[in-house]
C-alpha cells in the first residue's frame, strides 16, 4: 500500500479523519446521524424498511425491559436515570427513575431470538481491545491490567504520548518498546474472534470494524473484504515522514532487536502502520458510510468507546437497527438512561456474556469445532517450523493460527530497502502514517 499523503488523500472522497481521544475531538465527531437516515439508502429501502420495521416494531416491543437506576461505567462510576453523566453532580440523587433496559434480562436474547428469527443479516460488529484480553493482551483503559495503568516503564509524560505521533516524532523509542509486546506472533484468536468469523460463516456479517491493532481478528480466518482495522496493524510499515513504504518483516526485526528503522529515502524514523493520535484513518474506514446505514445489528463489543472518529460510529446506524453492548461496563450512549429504544447490553466478561449468545443461538459446538479445526498443524513454508495452533503464551483459551494465516508480509513495490540504525546512535524527528494491513506476521527473527 501507497503510504504516501499525496496519493492518499487523491484517492480520498472525503475528508481525511483523523484519530483523536474523545476530549480532543468534539470536531470529528459527526452529528448523530440515525435518525437522519431512517430513511436509508437506495431504491429499495422503503418497502425493505416497511418489513423491518414492522417486525422489528414487534420483536422490540417482546423485548424485557428492567429497572435499573445505576449503571457501572468505564470509570466505575455510575450514570444516572435522565441521561445524567456520570460525574454530573446535580443528577446524583435518586430521582425515581425512568426504566432503563437491562442486558441481563433479556435482552440477549432478545437479540439472539432477531437472530434467529432471520431478522438479522447485515450484522456490524464494532470491537476493541476487551475482545483480545481472552488471548492475554490487556487493554488500554481497565484500572491495574491496562497497558495506560502499566506504562511508567516507558518513562512518558502522560499514557496517550505513547500513541502521539508529535511524541513519537521526538522520541519513538516509548512506543517502540510498547510494540514489542504488542506485536502479533505471540497471541492467538480466542471464542470472541470465532464467534465474529462463524456471523461470517452464517453469511450474516456485514463488516466488523476492529480498532484492535493485534491481527487476531485476520488469523481467525475472517476474510480481510469483511474487516476493517480503522486503527492500522503492524502488518504493513512506512516511514512516518514521506510514507514511503518499508518492509514489515525488516521493521519488526529492527524493533525487536532495539534498533530504529530507518527510511533510506529520507532518513526518518519508519513505523508499523499502526495509526496514531493525530493520523488520519485508513481508507477503508469510510467503507462506514455504506455499511452503517445498511445495518440490522450494531453489536459493540470490548470497547470504551473513548477514541474519536470510531466510537462516534455507533451513533450512525438507523434509529430503529438494535444496538447490543457487550463489554464489562456500560460506555457511549449506553451510559444514558433511558436507554434508546432497541438498545440492550450485557455487563461482565466478555468471553462469557458471547458464550452464552452462542449457546442461545445454537451455534456453540459449532464455534468449538471450528477452534479445534483451526488446531490443524500448518504446513510450514521450506525451512520453517511446524506450527500448532494453542502453543503460544497466549491464555488456554485462545485457539491457534489457522493455515493460510502464516506471515505473508513481503515487501512492497516501491518500497525502499531497509536501512537500519542502531537505537544508541540516533534520533529522529516526526512521524505519521496510515494504516491497512494483510496477514497479521508472527514471523520472528
Ligand atoms: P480500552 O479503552 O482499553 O477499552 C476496553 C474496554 O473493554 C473497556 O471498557 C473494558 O472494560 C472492556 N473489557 C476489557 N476486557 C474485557 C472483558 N474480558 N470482558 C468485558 N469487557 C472487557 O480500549 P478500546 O479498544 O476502547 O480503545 C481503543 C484503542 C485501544 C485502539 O486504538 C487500540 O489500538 C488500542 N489497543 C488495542 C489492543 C489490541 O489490539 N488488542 C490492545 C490495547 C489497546
């Protein structure tokens, strides 16, 4: 992929977006759109609105509603009935609450009953970092496990540097030490990655919009055309200066062994496409503008929803399309109470709450088998070693690497070669780059 700006933002039909945490950013985040597009899109969307809506009317009007008055939030802190924000100090006392829908009575299976009533077949998937802590990569934002909660080693000046491209500009070696954790090869898709891919299987997914930088969504074998990394991966690099590409393979082997990559095209510092803070988003984000509107499903799963443009994404499907959180605390638009109509989630661990879905939907065996099919041997490439799903440091559940899921990374047309210094030597200034990626690389050195 072409990392340079010029020809990126020829190709764009919109606006670059550009990632930023949710307090920075009140200027990307587009209005709430859902209920501007009630009417959807194209042609057809009348008479198929009219069959939705009226089933959906029916479905949603079966489905349980509980009392709750205080909902767990990202913060740990509670929301209050009549859309108080948590922190909001008036809205603090109990007003006799307007009844705001509870996940755990029924509303996962309400969901799972549209499921299987055949009433869900465009299904969106908006994931984070809480689908991949089930493999053993902690998150960003859990108190005591999350990578922000761990990150004095990195000797930075507050935990979002370590994703800010002007930081990294002025000093990578924080992230680059981050990425040595987090780059793919050492972890493995778990029940959630699997229970996307079988949405796939069932022809019922639509897209799944990942921010997860961990290629683990690509090594459970969903198809990349179904998948949208809007935060990059580390499957692809560039230099973060002129985005001129550079092999994966050769910056991942620089990073791990603690020398800097360098782009021998204009000597600034290359990094693995992962976008930062203050990049633009690829262009496959705005595959979005398609996608949303056309969803029956929203399923949000393992996300603070704190990261901007992404977390505003949930705001643009139709009104009347229901939205299924399932994360351990309510975030976004589910911190309000009431909840919008055809709004459910489900609070607790994550691997459990799909779990449970699964079962509901009858599709349990149906996931552990493919797990174990994914346990295959790979046939490794000439001189490589046999790889077996379930050997990594990765928890016992996480499942394996499937075949076909073996590093492809290669290097680019155009690409210029490596040219690598050693970390002691050298400083570099600026940064950028963009994102996209192929096979998630487990090649190590
Ligand atoms: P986040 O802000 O750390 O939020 C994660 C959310 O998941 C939180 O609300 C948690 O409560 C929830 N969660 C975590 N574990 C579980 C669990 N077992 N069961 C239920 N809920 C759980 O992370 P976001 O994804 O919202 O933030 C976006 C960032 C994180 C992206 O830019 C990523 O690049 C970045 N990130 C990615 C990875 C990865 O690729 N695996 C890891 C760490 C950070």
């Amino acid at each position: 992929m072409n990392r340079s700006k010029a020809s990126r933002d020829k190709k764009a039909p919109q606006s670059p977006v550009t990632r930023m945490t949710r307090g920075s950013s009140s200027q990307a985040r587009p209005t709430d759109p859902a209920e501007a597009q009630d009417d959807g899109p194209g042609p057809h969307a009348k008479q198929r609105r009219k069959q939705t809506h009226s089933a959906l009317a029916q479905d949603l009007s079966q489905m349980s509603v509980s009392r709750l008055d205080c909902l767990p939030t990202s913060d740990g802190d509670v929301c209050r009935s009549g859309g108080h924000s948590s922190g909001s100090g008036s809205g603090r006392s109990s007003r006799s609450a307007p009844a705001a829908k509870s996940s755990s009575l029924g509303g996962l299976a309400s969901v799972a009953r549209l499921v299987k009533l055949g009433r869900c077949r465009n299904v969106v998937v908006v994931a984070g970092a809480g689908i991949s802590t089930a493999s053993g990569i902690p998150d960003f934002r859990t108190p005591g496990t999350g990578l922000y909660a761990n990150l004095e080693k990195y000797n930075i000046p507050y935990p979002e540097a370590i994703f800010n491209i002007d930081y990294f500009s002025n000093d990578p070696q924080p992230f680059f030490s981050l990425a040595k954790a987090l780059y793919p090869g050492s972890h493995r898709p778990n029940y959630i990655h699997y229970f996307v891919r079988m949405l796939h299987n069932k022809g019922l997914l639509l897209r799944m919009y990942t921010q997860n930088i961990d290629g683990l969504e690509k090594l459970c074998g969903l198809p990349e055309d179904k998948l949208v990394e809007a935060h990059g991966s580390f499957a692809t690099a560039a230099c973060h200066l002129c985005y001129t590409a550079f092999p994966a393979d050769e910056a991942k082997r620089a990073i791990m062994n603690d020398n800097v990559p360098i782009c021998t095209f204009c000597a600034a510092t290359v990094k693995p496409d992962v976008v930062f803070f203050g990049e633009d988003l690829p262009q496959k984000y705005f595959l979005h503008t398609k996608d949303f509107p056309k969803a029956d499903l929203l399923m949000i799963m393992g996300t603070s929803l704190q990261i901007e443009p992404f977390a505003s994404l949930v705001n643009t499907v139709r009104s009347t399309v229901p939205r299924l959180l399932l994360n351990r605390h309510a975030v976004g638009p589910f911190q309000k109470v009431p909840l919008r109509r055809g709004d459910h989630m489900e609070l607790g661990d994550l691997e459990d709450t799909v779990r449970r879905f699964t079962t509901m939907l009858g599709w349990n065996e149906e996931i552990e088998q493919l797990m174990r099919t994914q346990e295959t041997p790979i046939i490794p490439p000439l001189g490589g070693s046999l790889s077996v799903s379930g050997q990594t440091s990765s928890p016992s559940r996480g499942a394996p690497e499937p075949p076909g899921a073996m590093e492809t990374s290669k290097s680019r047309a155009g690409g210029q070669r490596a040219a690598i210094i050693n970390s002691g030597g050298e400083e570099e200034t600026d940064s950028e780059t963009d994102s996209k990626s192929s096979a998630s690389s487990c090649q190590s050195n």
